[in-house]
C-alpha cells in the first residue's frame, strides 16, 4: 500500500500518549518533534503487457496515443544500456483556447522498465516548458545514471502547451495555470491509474524532480501536492521565477547603459573583467574553507570578506579588462546587492560573488535570455494582462520597458486571468511544508552558487524561512550549495551528484543524507566533459555536498583532490 507508514521507533503506547500533546505544541510553535513518520519501501514489479496498454489504459479527460516496447540499448546514458522497457503516449484535456483559437493538451510521455522498482518519478522540466522531453528522469549535472536506468516508471510532459507557440502560450488563462501548477495535479493521478494497469498495482513510492523551472515545478508540489509525493528534489530552484526574471530584465538595462557596443551587453561587463572579478573572489575567499584550491566552500564568509569596491583595481584610464570603471563597480555592486525598481525596492534577491563568473553560461544568462526568454514570458505569461502580440519587440520590451510596471502586472488579475502570475508561479504559503512533513516526506534542495538567473541567495532565504516554521527543518528538507556551479551544471565546480539515490534511501529507509558526494567531470567523463572545468584541477576531483547552514571544509592533511579530506562543518 502507498500509504503504509510505520514510526521511525516504537514506544510503549502510554509514553506515546504522555508525549503527544507536548509534541503537538511544540509543532504548532514552529519547534520540531521527534513525529516523523517512516514510509515502507517499495517492491519491485513486473510490466503485465506493453503494446495493448494503448487500448487498456483509460482515464477520464486523457487519450492514450501510442504504446511501443523500447528495446534495450536504444537508449543510453553515460555509454551504458538503458532496459527493455514500455513507452507510453498521450494527451490530457484536449481543447481549443477561448482568447486565441489555438489548440491545447497536456502532453505526455510514460517509460515503463520491465523489472520495475515499485517507484515512480515524475521528471519536471526546464525552461517555459512546452516539449515532451525524453522521459529518462536525468540527474544533476552530467549524469552516470537517471531514474529510468535505476527502474523507475517516468513521466514528461509539456506541461499543457505546445513550445511551437513560445511564450504565447500565457494568452491562453488555463494554460498559464497548467504551466504553474495544475498539469502535475492532472498528471499525476493520471500515472499512478496508467501504472495500475501496466503493472498490476499502483508506485508504492512517488517521486518528483527537476532543475531551474523543474525545480520550481518541485518547489510547487512540495507545497500543492505532498500527498502525492513521498520525495522531491528541486534543483536550482526559480522559487520566485517572475521576480527573478524581471530583475534580470533590470540587469539588462543595467549592462546596456554600461555598454561600450550599443545592444552588445556584454561589452558592459566582459569576459577579461568577470574573469578579473572571480580572480578577485579567489584571492579574498580560497582560502577560507582551509584549502587554495579553486573553490569557494565558505560562501556565506565570503560575502562578508569581499568587496567589489575595494577589491578590484579600478580605472585609471580606459578600461582594458585589468581595472573596472567607477560607474561599473556601482552598477555591478548593485546588480549583486539586488537589482531594484523606482522606489529603491528590491525586486528579487542578491546574488553571492563567486569565482563562476567568467562563464559563457553566466554571461549568456545576464547578457541574452533578459532579451530572448525573459521579456516574452514576462509579457505574456505573467502580467495582467498581457502585452499585445502584434506589437511587441523584445528588445525593447526588455531595454526600455517599465520595471515598476512589471511588477505591477505580474501581481494584477482580471476577469480573465484570474490567478496572479507570481500566484500561479510560487509556491503557495512560502516557507510551509507541514503536509510533506507530516506525511515523512523528504524534499532535498541544491542550488549553484554561480547561478546568473535564480539567486542560490534566494534559496537559503526560503529555507530560513521553512526553518523558522518548522525548527530544525533537517528533518525533512535539506539544501545543498554546490560552489562555482553555474544554472544547473557548468561552472568551476564538481557538479556530477546523484541526489535521487540519497533521497530513496532517506524516504525509505530513514538515512538522512548527511553529505552527497559530487565529482568533477572532467576529461574522460562518461557523462560528459564539463568545459568550465579549471585546468589545474583533477580531472575526477570529489568534494562533500554539505547539508546547509554546513559547508565543507578541508581537514587539513590528505589529497587536495579527494571529498575524503574534506568534512561538513
Ligand atoms: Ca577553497
């Protein structure tokens, strides 16, 4: 049974009962109790038939479109097989769009293996959405493993709209909702029935994850539908993704009046003068963590060491990527600090300093997408209401728009959209998570803290807030920082982890993940060669994923190379 729960320890039933309303209170007034339930592992299962599902499978409001059996080896990840198993196609609530006549379903794809763990994983995607990714479940960084190699049933899906439409898609009001958060409550319920069939009993344990708006998707369902997800991991989180998007929107036109070629952003800020910047974050900060070795663990002592100001050698005479111009330590020390609107309200979060600046990731984040992702979805999925199509211009939208209207739009309904934009982004009850809890649910949370669009600063405001509500909120939900690591992967840093097996066996059997360890990808990777990857470092260098407030720390003595000489402090 998928609700079978057993205590983490027995206790006489009279000691139970002594303790019940003490725990009670000390749960109400935000504190922790020792309550956290069990959850039983899940049992393995044999897929019953794969090509009759399309005709087996029925759920209301869904059309089943096709059901193949994949042989094993079509697929693979890291150079290895991927197992015989069953995909399963189709469309949920097919329709026609009342404001725009274009056509809408929730999409879908299901990957069934033959010798099934029992587990389900739901794989929340990135971006706005819009596309069936391949249903493999993929993991941190460049992946060894994913969810479907591991045997688990996964689901994809475009999350109500086809990607044909770009962000045109928020003119339709139920698709602007599909995409915050109502196609993972259509689909899952959905799954767990399509599963029923496919294997003679529904998943014993639901899992959800993703990164950057995947991660959101599973910020979201942490907070909507923890009674339907037994673990969640959301990675690199846009908790709050309008806000971030138009404070980087606000950072474009920052960069635009920094700019030496008009609409190039990054003469604004260039490569020799982000590179002169992270040098400058490594000279202060290196060293903090008890190892000069690339990497910034103390990020938090960090922030409080370096300071752009004093740091960097400012300008002379023109710039030539060795000093930074007087006008660009101001703008850029506030871009950091938090972009903001007229008022001098902050619009979204600060952003650490951190030695990944110099990326083409993190350039193309601050310097492109304002222009090419962060103009449109702000336009058209988010305000109330929404630009007018046939008039707008992206670039313009995004150099010369209003900020304080912005704001103010995302915030706005009316009598057709009738959820806010930032409503049906976020999280309901910001920082709450007492069904996941209460139910022995686990959320685990990592975050790059060289991330350009979603601030890793953001996420450790959310999780103070969940530990202000919940105590030691360690257990049940817990925040990796992963150093250098750009949006996702990338970056200085060692961004190969598998969180997915953590989090089983914490849902599953009770150990909590008191470090992940992450690897390089370096030459030679089987998942990939990350090309962020500093020269001097080992090609295969591990390092500790510390649960925060923890970071690592070197001990002092042991290979510089090795998360073995490194612990969580
Ligand atoms: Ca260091």
């Amino acid at each position: 049974m998928d609700r079978q729960i057993q205590k983490t320890r027995s206790r006489p039933l009279a000691v139970a009962l002594a303790t019940a309303v003490p725990a009670l209170l000390l749960a109400a007034c935000g504190g922790s109790s020792d309550s956290v339930a069990q959850l039983a592992e899940a049992r393995p299962a044999s897929l019953l038939s794969c090509t009759d599902l399309a005709g087996k499978i029925s759920f209301p409001n869904t059309r089943i479109t096709g059901a193949e059996t994949v042989a094993a080896g079509a697929l693979t990840v890291a150079g290895k097989p991927v197992a015989e198993h069953c995909r399963v196609t189709g469309r949920m609530h097919e329709r026609v769009g009342p404001v725009d006549g274009q056509s809408y379903a929730i999409g879908f794809e299901m990957r069934m293996p033959r010798d099934w763990n029992g587990r389900f994983f739901y794989q929340a995607n990135g971006g706005l959405d819009g596309v069936v990714s391949t249903a493999v479940g993929a993991l941190g960084g460049g992946p060894l493993t994913h969810a479907l190699q591991m045997g688990f049933a996964v689901l994809s899906s475009d999350a109500g709209h086809a990607g044909s439409l770009g962000p045109l898609f928020g003119l339709d009001p139920q698709a602007r909702l599909d995409y915050g958060y109502q196609a993972v409550g259509k689909l899952t319920p959905m799954a767990r029935s399509a599963l029923q069939t496919a294997y003679g009993k529904a998943p014993d344990r639901s899992y959800l994850g993703g990164c950057s708006n995947g991660g959101r998707h599973a910020m979201v369902a942490a907070a909507r539908y923890a009674d339907q997800y037994d673990g969640i991991i959301a990675g690199n989180p846009g908790t709050r993704l309008p806000l971030a998007a138009i404070a980087n929107i606000a950072g474009a036109q920052g960069y635009a009046k920094l700019a030496t070629t008009a609409g190039d952003l990054g003469t604004g800020f260039t490569q020799a003068e982000r590179r002169l910047v992270s040098q400058a974050v490594l000279g202060k900060c290196d060293a903090l963590d008890g190892a000069t070795d690339g990497m910034v663990q103390a990020g938090a002592a960090c922030q409080a060491a370096f300071d752009l100001a004093r740091d960097v050698p400012t300008c002379s005479g023109a710039r030539d990527g060795t000093c930074l111009s007087a006008e660009q330590k101001t703008t850029i020390a506030g871009l950091f600090k938090g972009a903001t609107g007229s008022s001098g309200n902050r619009i979204y979060q600060t952003f650490p300093y951190d030695a990944g600046l110099d990326t083409a990731g993190w350039a193309s984040w601050k310097f492109s997408n304002p222009i090419s992702r962060d103009a449109g979805a702000v336009a058209f999925i988010w305000q109330t209401p929404p630009e007018s199509a046939a008039s707008f211009n992206d670039a313009q939208f995004a150099l010369n728009g209003s900020i304080d209207s912005m704001l103010a739009r995302i915030q706005a309904t009316n009598a057709t959209y009738a959820e806010s934009g930032l409503s049906l982004m976020m999280p309901p009850n910001y920082g709450q998570l007492p069904a996941l809890r209460g139910r022995g649910g686990k959320l685990m949370v990592y975050h790059g803290t060289a991330d350009p669009i979603f601030s890793s600063e953001d996420t450790v405001q959310w999780y103070e807030q969940l530990r202000r509500n919940h105590g030691d909120a360690s257990d049940f939900a817990r925040l990796y920082l992963v150093p250098g690591m750009n949006h996702c992967s990338g970056g200085p840093a060692t961004e190969q982890f598998d969180m997915l097996s953590a989090l089983v066996a914490w849902v599953e059997k009770g150990q909590a993940p008191d470090r992940v360890i992450a690897s390089a990808r370096g030459a030679g990777n089987a998942g990939g060669v990350n090309a962020d990857l500093p020269a001097n470092w080992s090609a295969t260098r591990t390092r500790p994923l510390c649960p925060y407030p923890q970071t690592a720390r070197y001990n002092g003595s042991g290979d510089i190379e090795s998360a073995a000489s490194f612990s969580c402090r």
